[in-house]
C-alpha cells in the first residue's frame, strides 16, 4: 500500500467521523449502511477509522482544558490533521495493517527471500543464530519470530546448522514434505516432489504427506517421497562428500560419468550432454571443482580415451568410433 493510498483512506476516515459529529455520533440509516460498506471493504479502512475515532476522542477532552485563544479556536479535526501528527498516525496506521494481516492470513510480516544463480553459493544468518548455506540455483523463504521458525525450500539443495531453542522448533517446508528439528546440522536437496536428506549432527523429523513421521538421527540419510521415507545409513566420510559442495568441490566415488554430468550440470552454463549408453556407464572417482566442468571434460578425453566435442553451450561426451 503506497503513502498516497494511506493518505486518502486517511481523509475518508476523517470525513466520515466529522459527518457522523454533525448527527451527534448517530447517522441516518442509510449513511450507517455506507459506513459500514466501506469499514467492511477493507482492513486498512478499519484500522484508520478506529485510529481516529480515538485520537477525535482525546481531542475532545483536550478541549476540555483552559487554553490559549488560538487553541481554543483549533477544532479536532484540524488537530488531527496537523502535518506531524499526520505522519505519525500513517505509519501507526501502517504498523497495525501488517499486524492485522498476520492475524487473519497468516503471513509473517519478517518472511524473508533469499536465491542464489547457476554456480553460486550464499551464506544466511537468521535472527535465531541459525546458518544456512545456499547451494546452486536455489530458492528460499524464511520467517523468524518470537514464537515460531519456519524455511520454505522451494528449489535447490540447502545445508541448515541450527540453534537449539527448545520453545521453538525449526520447521522447513519442502513441497509436501515437512522437516522438523531443534538443533541440529543437516542438508536438504529438493527434486521436484522428492527431498534428500543427509543428518551431520542431532535428530531430524521427516514427515511425507501420506507417511507416519520418520526420526533420522547422526549419519543417517533419506529419500523422502508424497509416500514413505526411505533410510540409510553411511560413514560420516560419505555425509561429508556429499556436502563438499560448501567448497565448491564435486566428489565422486564410483559414480557413473551420467551422474557426473547430471552433477555437474547444475552449476554451469555449459552443459555436459552424453552421447551413448556405453560412455554413461563408465566409473568416475575423484574430486573435481564444480564451477570447472572444461577441466573435466579434457579428463574424460585424455584419461578415458573419449571423444569430446564442444557445441554451443554443450560439451558433447561420447565413445570413440570404433
């Protein structure tokens, strides 16, 4: 809502009380019925027109006092629509907008949107002491307050270090799943309507929509679908693999170059593109910069032997001809 907007439900509310002083604070049914048209067409209507309805109030009894001739001659209205008070009374007046709509939609006024590009990572610190760590071409909201917690991970693949707060559980919202802890350090990678999840430190609930709520615990890792949540265990070595994104690293061990590329082709403007089934299948292992897939492709050439072609945007993967 712009300033110009608030100024005019401003002088409308203050129309309305001056008409409604003219009638001895009863109206006429049929301006009553327009009255409480236009309180009801609007919230920011309400809020300005009780706002004033009480300062008209203590206008009244300030009148009631000795004073000066020229305070004398100054009517409630024109109290009210002194410049400096004006201000004052629009941005009360806005204040209690944006309390009003949390009260009846449920949006947080300090929901906060954070994304990262093709290749980039950024760091988040929120109000609580919490961390995150925002991976490649993702997307997030927050909202921090006194009484709750909540992350909306609506694209990407994020690692969450989190305060501990016993009165607050931090809750984040993955498509249809919903991931519950009090502090702990763990990672979420949203495909689609999948969620990966990969524990470091703590306990993490994880909730399906269709699903009873699964606890993961220190090293555990899940696959959560609308249906189940399917764990696994692995090495605290292997979490952190996983997370050698943080640094800008891709480790692979024993992935086939198809996974690699799907990897790899998260982060960069050029696209690796395998042309055949045989070049897919073939084992990688090692530790590769994320933001460098060239490199890698000059690897693929000079270490295995295949053809590689860069066309456009594509590096163009493929086995030798035989």
């Amino acid at each position: 809502m712009t300033s110009t907007d608030l100024q005019e439900i401003e002088a409308r509310a203050a129309d309305w009380i001056a008409e409604r002083d003219r009638y001895d604070a009863t109206l006429p049914p049929d301006r009553q019925q327009a009255l409480d048209a236009w309180l009801a067409a609007s919230t920011a209507h309400r809020v300005a027109f009780l706002r004033l309805e009480h300062a008209w109030r203590r206008a009244d009894r300030l009148g009631a006092l000795p004073a000066s001739g020229a305070q004398r001659r100054r009517t409630p209205l024109a109290w009210i629509a002194h410049p400096a008070v004006y201000r004052t009374a629009a941005a009360f007046c806005t204040v209690l907008v944006a309390v009003l709509l949390v009260t009846q939609f449920g949006r947080s006024p300090e929901t906060q949107r954070y994304a990262t590009a093709r290749g980039q990572r950024e760091q988040v610190a929120l109000a609580d002491g919490s961390h995150l760590t925002l991976n490649t071409a993702t997307h997030v909201r927050t909202a921090v307050t006194p009484r709750a917690r909540e992350v909306w991970l609506d694209e990407g693949e994020a690692f969450f270090d989190i305060a501990h707060d016993a009165r607050r559980p931090f809750v984040v919202h993955a498509g249809a799943q919903t991931v519950t802890v009090l502090g702990t350090k763990f990672s979420l990678l949203r495909e689609g309507d999948r969620l990966r999840v990969a524990v470091l430190e703590g306990r993490v609930q994880v909730k399906a929509p269709r699903g009873t709520p699964t606890v993961l615990t220190r090293d555990d890792a899940a696959l959560a679908e609308r249906d189940n949540v399917l764990v696994t265990r692995k090495s605290t070595q292997q979490l952190k693999a996983g997370l050698s994104w943080m640094q800008g690293k891709l480790v692979f061990d024993q992935a086939t170059l198809a996974d690699a590329a799907r990897q790899f082709n998260r982060y960069g403007r050029k696209q690796l593109v395998i042309e055949d089934d045989a070049a897919a299948r073939i084992g990688i292992g090692g530790v590769f910069d994320a933001d460098n897939v060239e490199a890698f492709a000059r690897l693929l050439h000079v270490g295995f032997g295949l053809d590689v072609n860069v066309v456009g945007d594509e590096i163009r993967v493929s086995s030798p001809a035989s």
